[in-house]
C-alpha cells in the first residue's frame, strides 16, 4: 500500500477510537479506575512519542543521505565524462555509452519509462554499463597521461557501481507492516482516552479529529521519507538528468 493509504488507514483507526470513546460512560469510573487509565495513558503515549520522534529523525536522515549521493553520482558522472574528453577522441563511443546508461539508470530509480523486468532486477547492470566498462579497459594508452587518465576513470565508474547499488539497496526502506500496526494500535488507545473523560459535543469531535489528523501526518511523513524515488516528497531526478546535458557529444 502506499503512503497515503497506509495514513489514511491510521486516521480511521485514531479517529474513530477517539469518536467511539465519547459515548462511553468514562465518567462513572472511579477515581482509582481513572488514574489507572491515565498512568497507563502516560506510558504508552512516552513510548509513542519516543519512537515517532525516532522514526522521523531516522528517515529524514536516511532520505537526506539518499539526496546526497545523487549529488556525488551527479558529480562523479560529469567527472568521468572530462576525463574522457582529456583522453582523446577515441572515448565519442565510451561518451554515448554514458548517457544511455545514465538515462537507463534514472529510469529505473524513478520507475520512469521502465519495464517490469528492469524494475524487479535492480542491482543488474544494464546492458549499456556493462559495455561501457568493458570498453574502458579495452582502451589502449599510448603515454602516461593517457594511462593515468584511463586508471582515474576506471576508478571513478567503480565508484559510481558501488553507490549505484548502495541506492538500489536503500530504495525500499518502509516500515515493518507489525511494527506499523502496533504504532497504530498505540495511538488509537492514547486517543481514546483523550475521548474517555471528555462530554460528547461537536466541538470536542472536532479536535479530536484534528488531533487524529496530525498523528497520521506524522506516520504518513515516516512512510513517506522512506520511499525518495516516489511520491509527494520523493528525491528529484534532475541533478542526475541534467549530467547528460553536461555530456556533450
């Protein structure tokens, strides 16, 4: 399921909680019986926040480090092509190579104009990667410059596979599906209480569900964090896409 889905069913679950313990008759309790509740309320809802709180700084920094490396990817990629133009002509084939794999590549990423085949074998080299590196070292220096040139750029399209599969491996980082029901399942309860203890009206209605909204919005932001090549907030594709205007063939 996605993002969205994922929060809009954590907001029935709060919200209707919440409505469904108006009508319940919490102020008969004794006061024994309801400081029993909110002790218990106060526990679960520390737990709760800790661990938003965790999530939340765990999957903006997982999503910050992911931006990041397709910056160095970026950076790598125009780099690798200047140091084939220093090389010599004889690199035009290596060149075009290069922007066919990178087009394949934020393809594949942003499941953009890929194939379900690409899609399910993602740590695959394409076609095009795979020639470009087999031609590198098929190149044939004639002095040093050209040798140290040739080394650098082997070095640096290593460097590009290793971070290509790092992204690849950190795409699909959601949440654990029972960890995301027992966080539900924490709020619904604290929410709950909110309506346990509280007379029945339209306005009280109105903030709990306001209230409820907000706790979604915090699931959907973790949800949505831990996917950066789709959604609303995924990672934008133009630094990668704009290295191949900066391939000039």
């Amino acid at each position: 399921m996605s993002a969205i889905a994922l929060s809009c069913v954590a907001f029935l679950c709060i919200a209707g909680s919440a409505l469904l313990a108006l009508f319940l008759p919490g102020h008969r309790l004794s006061t024994d019986a309801k400081d029993v509740v909110k002790l218990g309320t106060g526990l679960i809802g520390t737990i709760a926040a800790l661990v938003l709180g965790l999530l939340i700084a765990s999957a903006k920094n997982s999503y910050d480090t992911q931006s990041t490396q397709i910056k160095q990817m970026t950076a790598n990629i125009v780099l690798l092509d200047n140091l084939l133009v220093q090389y010599g002509r004889e690199t035009g084939d290596l060149r075009n190579l290069i922007r066919r794999s990178v087009a394949n590549l934020a393809d594949r990423m942003w499941r953009e104009n890929a194939s379900d085949a690409a899609a399910t074998t993602p740590f695959q080299a394409s076609a095009a990667a795979e020639a470009f590196f087999g031609k590198l070292q098929q190149l044939s220096p004639q002095n040093d410059t050209q040798r140290s040139l040739q080394a650098r750029a082997i070095q640096i399209s290593t460097d590009i596979a290793q971070t290509r599969l790092l992204m690849f491996a950190e795409t699909d980082n959601s949440l654990p599906m029972p960890f995301l029901v027992v966080l539900i399942f924490w709020l619904s309860m604290i929410f709950a209480s909110f309506g346990l203890f509280a007379q029945p009206s339209r306005t009280i209605a109105a903030l709990l569900v306001a209230f409820a909204l907000s706790a979604a919005g915090a699931i959907y932001l973790v949800l949505e964090l831990g996917q950066p090549f789709a959604g609303l907030m995924q990672i934008s594709s133009a630094p990668l896409r704009n290295a191949l205007v900066a391939i000039n063939l």
